[in-house]
C-alpha cells in the first residue's frame, strides 16, 4: 500500500526538486523525452505531486535514466523545469538510500 505524504513536495525545496507543482501534467515531457520509458518524467513528477515517496524509492533506478538533455524544460508549457525537478528526486533518493 502506499503512502500519501501530503508535505513532500515542500520537502523537494531542499532537494532542488520545488517546481513539482507548477506541472499539471499535460504529458509534453514525456513526448519530448528521449527515453519513451512508460511515461517517462511525467510519472516520476505525478508521484512527488502525490507525496508517493515509496513508489519513488521503488522506481528509483528509472531516474538515472535522465539523459538531463533539457528538452523536457524547454518545451514545458508551464515552465515547470521537469528536468530540475528529476534531478531534485535523484538528490533525494540518494540522501534516503540507506533509510530504505
């Protein structure tokens, strides 16, 4: 079952991760992305929005699959940073490595 932690996008300040909620999750990051990895960082990006720190923790590896080429910044229609904000993730999941 997961956890909902409804202050974890406050957290992601820290993290650098703090535009998370700019995103409304219209999906032009995912199109843009590279990958084309199961909707790839528009989920990674939902889940912070949910404060589903489990399912980050759990799908972690698919950050690093981040190329951290820009396009899904620059074509953000929001101006949400999605790629700052999968770089804030991977600075959170490795401060939560050894708690998990």
């Amino acid at each position: 079952m997961t956890l909902i932690h409804h202050d974890f996008a406050d957290q992601m300040d820290r993290f650098g991760g703090n535009t998370a909620l700019e995103c409304f999750n219209c999906g032009t990051c995912a199109a843009i992305c590279p990958l084309i990895y199961e909707h790839f960082p528009r989920k990674m990006i939902r889940y912070l929005q949910l404060g589903a720190k489990d399912r980050i923790l759990e799908n972690a590896k698919e950050l690093w699959r981040c190329l951290h080429c820009g396009l899904c910044s620059r074509t953000c229609p929001r101006e949400a940073d999605p790629g700052e904000v999968i770089l804030g993730l991977k600075r959170y999941v490795v401060a939560n490595w050894r708690k998990s």
